[in-house]
C-alpha cells in the first residue's frame, strides 16, 4: 500500500504564481506578481544589511518593536499582533484554526485564489458565491452561509479584480454573520485603497469579537521576498496563533527591514503617489484603447478583452510577451477574456502602454 495524501488534497488545483521568465530577454518586464516596481525602503534596505550579521543566531522571537511600531502607525494595540512569513502562512494559520472536516469556508467566486485551497487543506469545504462582473456582492455571499459556516473569507481590496467593498457593506455583510462565524479580511491592498468610502477592518477588530484582519510588507513595503505578515485580531486568538506557529515566524531580516520600513513614512508616500499616477494612466490609456478595466484600489489593474476590441487576452499576452513583457493571464474560465497589468516602474509603464497601443491600433 503507498502512501497517500489526505484525498480531499488531491483536488487542488495548483495555484500559478506569475512567471517572471521569458526566453530571450534577460530583463523582462515583470507586471504578473503585484510587486512594488520601487522596492523597499533604503533605510530597510540599510536595516536589513546590517542584520545580516546576526543570521547564524536563530531570531529573537521579539516581535514587540515591530509590533509596537506598527501600533504607533495605525493605532493599534500591539497585544492584538501576530506575525508570520507572509500573510499567506497567516491565513493558512488562521483556516486550519478555525474550519476543519464537515464545515465550511465561504468566499467569493473570483477571489484571491489560495481561498479554496486553504479551506480544502484544513480539510474544510469551500463554498463560492457568486460575484457581479468581479465586484463582491454582500447578499450573494450572504446567501452561501449556513449552520456549517465557520469562516467568511474576503479580501478587501480583491485580488485579481482591484475591486473593493466599501466600509458600509463590509459592516453590513459582519451584521449577517452568526457570532460563530469568523470573518477574515486580507488587507494585502489595503495601503492602495485611498477612497474614502473605504475602511479599514482592523477597526471592526475592536468592536466585534469574530473579526481578524491579515496585513503584508509584501506590497507597499515592497519586501515580497523577506515574507513577513501579520494579523491583527482578538487578544485570544492571536495568542493561539503564536503558540500554534512557527517557533521563529519572523526572520532577523524581515524583522529589521519591517521596523526601518514603517518608519519610513517618506518611502511609502513616494510608492503610493506612483502607484496612484499609473493606475490612473493605465486605466484611461487603456479604456480609450477600448478595452474594458475595472476600478483599482490596488496596485494592479484588471483589464477585458471585448470582442469589440479585435484582440483576444491571449494573443495580446503572447504579443506583450514576444516584446518582452510579462502580464499576468490567468488558466481560469471567467479569466480567459482578462489580463492583469501591475504597475512597474515609469520606464516599463511608458514601454506597456506603448506596445499596447500599437497592437490594438493594428487590429
Ligand atoms: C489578496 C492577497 N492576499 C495575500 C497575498 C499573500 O501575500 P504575502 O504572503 O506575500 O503576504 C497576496 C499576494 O499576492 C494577495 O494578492
């Protein structure tokens, strides 16, 4: 007899990363990961080379300073922090605590695409509601819960779709909930979100006890390859996190970067007003190219390939890739029609929309 993995595991679908290679180009454009085109913060840089010199020593597991740090930033109780290697791990974390066999996680059909498989390796079911045109829609999820529900799970802002749910509707969709039920945001966007109707949930956080909120230095921070993650929650659940973790969550390095790079408030008003400008600029340069974008709070856009614009997603990509950009195109049937552009820097945003134009002029 082989050995064999739990059966529930072999329906996974493996999530693609972006690909960040292309034959004949040493230096690809890279737009498929949502990076941060600028990268990290000097003085993290500086922060991190210096704590180099520790590595042979295993991480303090103090987190406190960090903790504290971001606290003093966003007003937050530091005792309400856990951390981790990215906010992947959190919310893997985070599932496998509180789903298990015979309940359910619900979320929304064209969500963050690690959702299901979370739910399938805590060995609990996950349930898509149905979207409108890749926006959330609070009743459709709502409409998904029931007596086996023990996790809503959304991410706020969306990825792939740049979309958001407003602080109100956020609200409303926590007033639908069973005190049973947990709702987990992931705010991996939430530093891109600027409108203002938008809120941040770390603040329901203090208000609700069945709320926790996942946040990254992968991408404002620009610190993706560091992983570091953290979560902001009930003092008790957090506490089990910690104990139920990784004995060294946070790695010298991240750790020292993590703290230079909240302080460097001057870094992370640079990156925003980028991100801000080229958002804006893709999404006008393309919709007047007649592709159809949807709205970004995010770093990313996601863009539509209506037939009307006489190029399919797939040869555009192929057409980007053969001048040595990389979009992000997604094996998934509502994605078949889309492709996602994350902003690069200025240089490769001028270049993007340069060979866009042209293509889709030709058509
Ligand atoms: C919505 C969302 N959540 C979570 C993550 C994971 O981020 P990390 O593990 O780097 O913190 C990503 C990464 O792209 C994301 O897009």
């Amino acid at each position: 007899m082989p050995i064999l993995p739990k059966p529930v595991l072999q329906s996974i679908d493996y999530y693609m990363v972006g690909i960040s290679k292309l034959k004949g180009f040493e230096k690809p454009i890279k737009l498929s990961s949502n990076e941060s085109a600028l990268g990290m913060s000097p003085r993290a840089l500086e922060a991190s080379l210096q704590s180099l010199q520790q590595s042979h020593l295993y991480p303090e597991v103090d987190t406190e300073r960090l903790a504290s740090v971001i606290g003093e930033r966003y007003q937050l109780d530091p005792a309400r922090m856990a951390f981790g290697p990215g906010s992947d791990e959190l919310l893997q974390r985070l599932v496998n605590t509180f789903a298990g066999p015979g309940e359910a996680l619900v979320h929304s059909k064209n969500a963050y695409m690690q959702f299901p498989i979370y739910a399938k390796l805590a060995g609990a079911t996950p349930i898509a509601a149905d979207d409108v045109d890749m926006h959330y829609n609070v009743d459709l999820i709502v409409s998904k819960i029931n007596e086996l529900t023990r996790v809503v799970l959304l991410a706020n802002p969306d990825n792939p779709s740049g979309t958001y749910l407003s602080g109100a509707e956020v609200r409303r969709l926590h007033r639908a909930l069973p005190d049973n039920v947990l709702l987990i945001i992931d705010a991996a966007y939430e530093e891109y979100a600027l409108v203002s109707d938008y809120e941040s949930a770390t603040q329901l956080v203090h208000e609700f006890e069945n709320v926790i909120v996942t946040r990254t230095f992968s991408k404002v921070h620009g610190m993706a390859g560091l992983r570091l993650g953290w979560c902001y929650g009930p003092k008790w659940v957090v506490e089990l996190l910690t104990k139920i973790g990784p004995s060294f969550p946070v790695n010298t390095v991240a750790n020292a970067a993590g703290i230079a790079s909240i302080e460097d408030t001057e870094h992370t008003k640079m990156v925003l007003d980028h991100n801000q400008r080229w958002i804006a600029t893709v999404t006008r340069e393309f919709s007047n190219l007649g592709l159809k974008t949807y709205p970004s709070q995010t770093n990313f856009v996601l863009v539509g390939f209506p037939p009307e614009c006489g190029r399919s997603a797939e040869e555009t990509n192929l057409h980007m890739n053969s001048n040595g950009i990389i979009p992000r195109q997604f094996a998934l049937r509502d994605f078949s029609d889309k492709l996602r552009f994350t902003v690069g820097t200025d240089d490769e945003m001028t270049t993007t929309i340069e060979v866009m134009t042209q293509f889709l002029r030709a058509a």
